[in-house]
C-alpha cells in the first residue's frame, strides 16, 4: 500500500519479495515447524502458486513431500501461472 512502512522499504530496495520459488520454500518451511498442530490449514488463495487446503497433521507430510518436489523439479507448468493469480 502506497505510504506504508514496507513500500518504503521496497521503494528503497531494503526489502524484496521472494520469487515463486522463494515463495514455496517459505510454505515448506512453516509447514515444517508446524509439527503437532491440529487443525485446519490453508493456503489456497488465488494468490498462491500452489493453493493447499490441509487438514494437519493428517496431510502434513504428503503437503511436504509435495513442496519438496515440485522445489526440486521447478516445474513451472505444476504452479498457478501468473495471470490466473489476480494480482
């Protein structure tokens, strides 16, 4: 939002958004210290690259295996593609 703390900070080049894959490894590594909780989790925004709607811990580790491949691969054609995000 124009005239916030972190439009400043991206105007002046001290903070940068991470890039898709950046984006993914940040949900991994939530998930990943996310051991223990119960509950619903979701990430399925129209934002996301990869929209996710858990139930933890039931799909923690098969949302982390998941991550870690589509990480490993950098499959784009796996990814919501930029125009269908809405941003």
């Amino acid at each position: 939002m124009p005239g916030t703390e972190l439009q400043k900070a991206v105007d002046d080049g001290s903070f940068e958004l991470p890039d898709r894959w950046g984006m993914l490894q940040e949900l991994m590594w939530m998930l990943e210290e996310m051991e223990g909780y119960r509950g619903p989790f979701h990430a399925n925004h129209a934002s996301n690259y990869l929209p996710l709607k858990l139930r933890l811990p039931r799909d923690r580790q098969t949302a982390l295996e998941m991550l870690r491949a589509v990480l490993a691969e950098r499959d784009e054609s796996r990814l919501i593609p930029e125009w269908a995000r809405r941003l």
